[in-house]
C-alpha cells in the first residue's frame, strides 16, 4: 500500500459490526486494523438471552467462540484484529465514557493509521457508547481522516440515521456523504464475494439475529466523512 493510500483503523463496538458495516471496504484495504471494543468476558459466569439465542450455554464460552469467529472472518479480509479489555451492555459492566475514549485514543495513537471509521451510534447501547467516547476523541485528533460507517442492521430503524445526522450537527461535527476510497484494486464483485465469506463466519451471531432479519449487511454500505465545525444552535 502506498504513502498516499489510507491506512484504515475502524472502531468496531462489537466482533461483528466491522465486517457487517464495512467489509466490501475491508476488502479493498489490506492490512486494515479492526478494533474491537467490547471483546472481553465478565468477571463472573453468566448466561444472557443473546448468547443463548447464539447458542451458547456461559458468557465464556460465547467470547471464546465469537473470537475465533471474528479471526476467521478477518483472516477472508487480511484485516488485524486489535481487542480492547471492555465488556459489552448485555455483562452489565460498560466502561464510561471517559474511560473509553481514553483507552481508544492510546490505541489509535500507538497506531500507523491516517483513516479513522466510527459508528453513527445508532440503536444499541454499545454502539452508542462507542460513538460518544469517538466524539470526544474526534477533536484531538482532527488532523486524522475520519469518517462515519452507518450501522448495518440498527440504520434499519426508522428515523436513527436522520437524528443522528442532526445530533452531529449540534455537536459542530460535519457529516458529508463520502467513500473513505475512491479506486480499488479489487473489482465490486470479488469485495462483495470476500465481504459474504467474512460475514458467513460469524455463524453464531447470524443464528441469534435470524434468517430474515440480516439482509441489510448485504446492503450498500454507507459512510459520512466527519469534520469539525460550529456548534449548531439549540
């Protein structure tokens, strides 16, 4: 990759969420690192209705195998998994806001990117959380490319992505439609070829969502590219 190609670091809140959100992009990017936020198990066994929908009898063993699910599915993309100490809403023990910006901003720092991707933040309590700790790092490091990924499956809900655009707003951050790439070396079919494998190895996260509830990860994938401005008016 060139000096002049972006080096993508994406946020992802959970395992999933990159390669549902933006793996044709992935695709497109070797060498792209994946941040997973909420990778780590709780402190204590338990068993939560997801990870019995996904079909895991502890909490463990649901981190176990959806690890191994998210190696597999970044290996079919060349993407390097980073994996943050952060457990999930569903463990009852999220990390603060300040926390995880924190915690982000050191990783993002320690790394050789010049592209960073976020989510909008839309619907889940995860993604919200991660969306406000990029927030605040967002400002510091203003002299990165960012951009915003629209959360595969949650932009369904009507209405989020418009609230979302507009909050943005308030904040005095610009969002204006953009693809973090404009050339590829690799041709619309094979990225989305590679984005149907990687998504396919997350079997048990497909299982928890059902058959008819996850076709819009194969939808075009969508993304604001985010700037510092004026705070809007109230």
């Amino acid at each position: 990759m060139s000096e002049t190609s972006p080096r993508l670091f994406i946020v992802s809140p959970h395992f999933d969420d990159a390669v549902f959100s933006c793996g044709a992009l992935l695709a497109a990017h070797p060498d792209a690192a994946v941040c997973t936020v909420f990778a780590a198990p709780p402190e204590q066994e338990m068993h939560t209705e997801w990870d019995e929908k996904s079909g895991f009898t502890s909490a463990r063993q649901a981190i176990h195998a959806r690890t191994r699910e998210d190696d597999l599915a970044l290996e079919v993309l060349d993407a390097i998994p980073l994996r943050m100490p952060f457990r999930d809403d569903q463990y009852m023990d999220s990390p603060s806001i300040a926390r995880l910006a924190a915690a982000l901003e050191e990783t993002i720092y320690r790394s050789t990117a010049n592209t960073l991707l976020m989510p909008l933040g839309l619907h889940h309590e995860d993604h919200v959380r991660v969306f406000e700790a990029c927030c605040e790092i967002l400002p510091r490091l203003s002299h990165l490319t960012w951009f915003a990924y629209e959360d595969a499956i949650h932009r369904c809900t009507p209405g989020v992505v418009q609230a979302r655009l507009a909050d943005l707003a308030q904040r005095g951050i610009v969002a204006t439609p953009a693809c973090p790439s404009a050339s590829h070396t690799i041709d619309l079919a094979r990225r989305t070829q590679l984005k149907r494998e990687a998504v396919n190895a997350y079997e048990s996260q497909l299982r928890a969502f059902g058959a008819d509830h996850y076709d819009d990860v194969f939808a075009a994938e969508r993304y604001w590219q985010l700037s510092v401005g004026r705070r809007g008016k109230k």
